[in-house]
C-alpha cells in the first residue's frame, strides 16, 4: 500500500515538473499538484503560504531568468517513503534541483525546493 502511495506521487511529481512547470502551465497542472493551502521553502527564500503565492513566487523567478521556465528534462533520482518524496531534476543545458515534498490526499502540501 505504501509503496503504492509513494509511486503515485513520484508520477504527479512528474506531471508538475515535465508539464505543468516546463510548460508554464501555472493555474492548470501545476495547482493541480498542490494543495491551496501548500507551504513552501525554496531556495532559502521566505516561505510562501498557499498556491497563489508560490505561484506568483515562480512566475517572478521566470521572469528573472529569461522568461521561459528552464527546462527540466528528467528527474535521475527519485525515492520516497510514506508521505514524503525527494526527487533531482536535471534542468536542460546543465544543473539540477532537489524537491523534497509532503504529500497530503495526493497533491503538495509542504515543498522544500534547493537549485
């Protein structure tokens, strides 16, 4: 059963980053794969509380960098253990980041993000 939790989350990570973050698909997948109340820490950042923000916080970072997500091509490691997931994404052209993740009803409910 755990291992069966773990495996659906680590496909909705998949889903998140391959299409709703390289596609900029920000109100459609990406929500999706978050809860509205979802708390992240990326980057040493200040937290944002709630979708929306972590939204916004996302859509100022492209914009910094250019204005098109960086790609991510492929998440080389990825493991996880009852409500937790840790997956490396491989960005295209180089780089990686490590999404640590607690799962809550299968969607992001914490998010701890290092790139």
């Amino acid at each position: 059963m755990q291992g069966d939790v773990v495996k659906h989350n680590l496909k909705a990570m998949d889903d998140l980053d391959f299409i709703g973050w390289n596609d900029a698909d920000w109100h459609g997948v990406f929500a999706h794969h978050h809860t509205k109340d979802v708390l992240v820490d990326w980057k040493g950042q200040p937290p944002t509380h709630g979708i929306q923000q972590h939204i916004d916080a996302m859509k100022a970072y492209v914009k910094s960098a250019g204005g098109t997500p960086p790609r991510i091509t492929s998440h080389p490691i990825a493991f996880g253990s009852g409500e937790w997931t840790c997956v490396v994404g491989e960005f295209e052209g180089g780089g990686r980041m490590v999404t640590v993740a607690k799962w809550r009803d299968g969607a992001i409910a914490e998010e701890y993000i290092w790139a």
